[in-house]
C-alpha cells in the first residue's frame, strides 16, 4: 500500500504542486505534477486566490495522505519571502482543512535525500529524481522539480517503519518553536557554508 | 449609506478582527471586535486553521464592503514575521474568496489617520479610537485595537469622494512590486526614525 504524498513548493508566480506514490520498498511513482500562479502584476488578493484554487483542485483530485511543503525561512530572498510565506499558509490551511497532516523541509534536507548531498545542484537534483521516478528526463514544468522531490524526501521518511506516525509527528513539529529555530540555526550554517538556493 | 470595513491585524496567537462602520460624513460606528488565534505550542497547520475558520465565521458574519489588513513587513519581528505573512495570507485569499476587495496599510499610517502622528504609541491610539467610536474605553478586548484602527483608517479614505474606487485602487495596489517597495522605504525609514511598534 503506497503512501501517496503531495508536494508543494510555495511560491506566488510559480507554486509548484507535485504527488508521489511511495511504497514500503521505497520505490516512488510520479502521479502528477504542474505549477500554479500568476505574474507578479496581478493584485496581490487575485493571487493568493489563484494559490488557493490551485491547491484546493490539487488536494481534491490526488486526495493525498500528507502533505510536504518546503518550510520557509526569512532570512532567504527577502524581496519575495513575504509572498511565498502567504502562499504556504494558504497551502497548509488548505491541508488542515481537509485533516490531512502537513510536514515542512527544507531545501537541504531535501537536496541530501535525494542526491546524498545537501549542496546539491538544481541539475543534479532533476537527475537524481528522474532516476528515482524512472522517467527518461526530469518531470516538466521544470519549476515544478523541487516539489516532485519534496514529496519523494518525505515519502521516503513516511515509508520507513512507523510511517503515518513519523508523518505526523513532522507535521507536529510545525508548531514547536524550538525545532523551528534548530532549523532555522541548521539552514543559516548551511547557508553560510555556500548552500545557497539558485533561485 | 455607510461603508461596512472589516480591519485585521494578522497574527497566529493574536488575529485582531474588526468591523466598523464608517458614514460619508466620517462618522463611525464599532459594529464588533474579537480576537482570534492559538497559543505558540499548537502545532501549525491547526494554528493556521483557526485563522482560516476565524476569518471566514467573521466575513460570513459582517458581510463587509471591503478587507483592510495590515501590512506585513519582512524587516519587523523576525521571529514572528513568517507566522504573520502565513495568517495575511489567508485572511486576504478568504476576501478574496468572497469577492471582496483588499487594502492593506502600514501601521504608521493608520497611527497618522487617527491621530495625526505616525509616531504615536499604543495608548494614544486606544485612545483616539475610544474617542472616535464614541465609546468611554478603548474597545476591549485591547488585542484588536489595531484592527479598529485599521477598518477606521481606510473608512476615512474609502469614505472620501470616490470611496470606492479608492479601495479597490488600494487592493489593487497590494500586487505593485513599486508601491509595496515605496511603502517598505517609508515603513524603513519611520522605523529608523524610532517609530518601532510596541509589540
């Protein structure tokens, strides 16, 4: 019985959207992946409307067990860190809404699942998760990548043994300030170290 | 015929929520102020949850002419700013949702609109509005005095000739990268000029 996993990386232009069937064994299958959002001269209410819509049709359609979504830090892009934090608190709500739980990674935790490094290039992470999905190339829209491999990253730790618990328990520590800031520390020496997004 | 505003202070353990009346002669009128939100140790997704049922019980309930949120910036409180931009954004998809236009003010000025000063502090605020909705104390609970304030501030302008217009010109201008950069400036430059919030 495979976990099946919806992915998101929040955004306002391009919120990528992803779901992935991850089995026992590991071995994960792409379901479906697009991007939603809108240029950034429409009013900010239409699109966060359009995020909103996008994320609702998506849940609805691949009704997913979890949610994964790219944990957020305002330290990253500050110009568009502010549209992206809205974006995710309408994807979570979304999820919330419907009681599936929600567990939040970060880049370079993503990176390291899927590529064994959390330095990890955009490239070397399309390749891996074309490799692991068993496509030919790596899914399209490209912008969607990061989302297919936050779904794989967590399907892989709700695969493991205790798997709906380790879901939850990840969706728990949302709301604990101080594995938010243990993050937050983690990301910031990572950063610092160089592990800056291409964005 | 007097405009229904709605004002939000965003927050995920305070959301002030307000609706007011505002007459085309200026006169307001406190038609209900609550506050919602959970504490700190929820974890987030029913944190933001509860935004989400909040905001949509209190839309629902006052059926207003037009949302006025206050503007989240990513310089202030950096602990607590992402939690706020998620509250924001769901707040300004559920107008949206509804159809309902979206304005969004810095705090400095909805202190200058009601009174007079973009420096003046929490109590002299409390105390204008008190004065304004002809009440004997500022409306309770004080958590949401912002809220008040804000649904007074854009009453006053949506009230001015051309109320209308001036809203959806206000939430229209929530999507201009240049306005909201002009607005960041001026919300930079009054904070270095000592206007920090009391928070």
């Amino acid at each position: 019985m495979a976990l099946r996993v919806v992915g998101v990386d929040p955004g306002l232009t391009r919120c990528g959207l992803a779901a992935v069937d991850v089995e026992t064994n590991r071995r994960a299958t792409l379901v479906g992946v697009t991007v939603v959002g809108t240029p950034p001269d429409v009013p900010l209410d239409q699109r966060l409307l359009a995020i909103a819509h996008g994320i609702d049709a998506w849940l609805d359609r691949h009704g997913p067990d979890v949610v994964a979504i790219e944990r957020v830090f305002s330290q990253l892009n500050v110009s568009t860190v502010m549209g992206t934090a809205q974006a995710s608190g309408i994807v979570i709500a979304a999820a919330a809404r419907r009681g599936i739980p929600v567990a939040l990674h970060t880049p370079t935790e993503v990176k390291a699942a899927v590529t064994g490094s959390g330095q990890a290039d955009k490239a070397a992470v399309g390749k891996m998760v074309a490799k692991i999905l068993r496509l030919d190339s790596p899914p399209r829209p490209a912008d969607a990548a990061d989302a297919v491999a936050l779904a794989i990253t967590h399907g892989w730790r709700g695969a493991a043994p205790g798997s709906q618990a380790s879901a939850s328990s990840h969706g728990g520590s949302a709301g604990l300030t101080g594995a938010q800031r243990a993050w937050a520390e983690a990301e910031a020496k990572a950063r610092r170290a160089g592990t800056r997004r291409a964005r």
